[in-house]
C-alpha cells in the first residue's frame, strides 16, 4: 500500500471494532486531547486537524488506558509542554515508548507511514537513537508477549479492513514482515 491510508477507513474500523464503547473519535482539533466523560458529554479522543498519524497516536494512548485512567482528561498524565529541558524530555521518552510503538503497529496495519515523535520541537532533545532503540524494543515484547487487549482488537480491525486476505492469527508473524522493511525516523 502506497500513500496515506483513507482516515474515514481507519475511523470506520474503530467505530466497528468498539461500538459498545461511548467514546468519540473525532479529528479537527489544533491540539490532540483525551476529554474524559462530563456533565458536558461522553469521552471524546481528539485529534489533530485530519493527520492520520495523530488519530493512531491517539487511540494508541486510549487503548493502554486503564479503565480509572479514562475516566480523566488526557489520562491525568502530566504534559509538558514543546520547550521542555533535557530531564523533562527524558520523562516523556519513558511515558511514550509503548503508545508510539503500540502507534507504529497501527501505521503497519493501514498503511500509513509512522514518524517517532520527539514531540520538542524548541526545546532540548537527546537521545533520539535511544528512544528510537526504546520503541523496537517495546515493539518486540509486543509482538512476543501481546498487545494490550483493545490495541489487538484495534490492530485486528485495521488488518481486516486494509489487508482482509491476512490471518489474525497471523499479525505478529505479518507485523514482523513489515518491520524488517521500515527504520523508526523523528517525525518532531
């Protein structure tokens, strides 16, 4: 598959994947935000303008979510934000390794090029190659050990929208094909 994969395939296989689920994936958004349930409405995952990339970042962090993470906005997990110092950056580093490896399946699955994301753009960033390093390793213990349950059923749901010939069973032996094609890039 070449080019970016179609958003409304990618929002169709997440609302046919989880429809007992009340959250919302909806795109449009300057920022990206996790809104938790309010008085207001249902949770809401919300990304960035219509980036394919941002969507998949996105329900990757909603899928490792626990149950009494969601019931906060953006998981209430602490966000520095672009301009953060080289501890700060460490931090983030060690908090994004599994939603961005979890991410860069997803990009596998439909098609999309996947960016690590350094996300510091005027501040210090170091480590890139050990990020980068963090991310294949992460992937790995994914594809050993499993997905978290709702990444699976995600990953499962893009396999069969934009690769229906593929076997479930399949997708670790399919995802480790792709790998061995495709370097993890900063996409900052």
């Amino acid at each position: 598959m070449t080019g970016e994969p179609d958003l409304d395939r990618v929002l169709a296989a997440f609302r046919r994947v989880f429809p007992e689920e009340t959250v919302r994936l909806q795109g449009g958004f300057a920022e990206p935000f996790y809104a938790a349930a309010s008085v207001q409405g249902g949770p809401e995952i919300r990304f960035t303008r219509d980036y394919v990339n941002s969507c998949l970042h996105e329900v990757a962090h909603w899928c490792i979510a626990g149950k009494a993470r969601r019931l906060r906005d953006d998981y209430g997990y602490w966000y520095n934000p672009d301009g953060r110092n080289a501890e700060a950056q460490e931090e983030f580093f060690r908090f994004e390794s599994g939603p961005q490896a979890l991410e860069w399946a997803f990009a596998l699955a439909c098609g999309a090029c996947f960016r690590m994301s350094c996300d510091n753009l005027g501040g210090e960033v170091r480590g890139e190659s050990e990020f980068a390093a963090a991310l294949a390793v992460k992937m790995e213990k994914y594809l050993r050990a499993g997905f978290p349950p709702r990444g699976r059923k995600f990953l499962e749901a893009l396999l069969g929208e934009f690769h229906p010939g593929v076997a479930s069973e399949n997708l670790p032996l399919w995802l480790q094909g792709r790998l061995g094609n495709l370097q993890v890039t900063d996409g900052s």
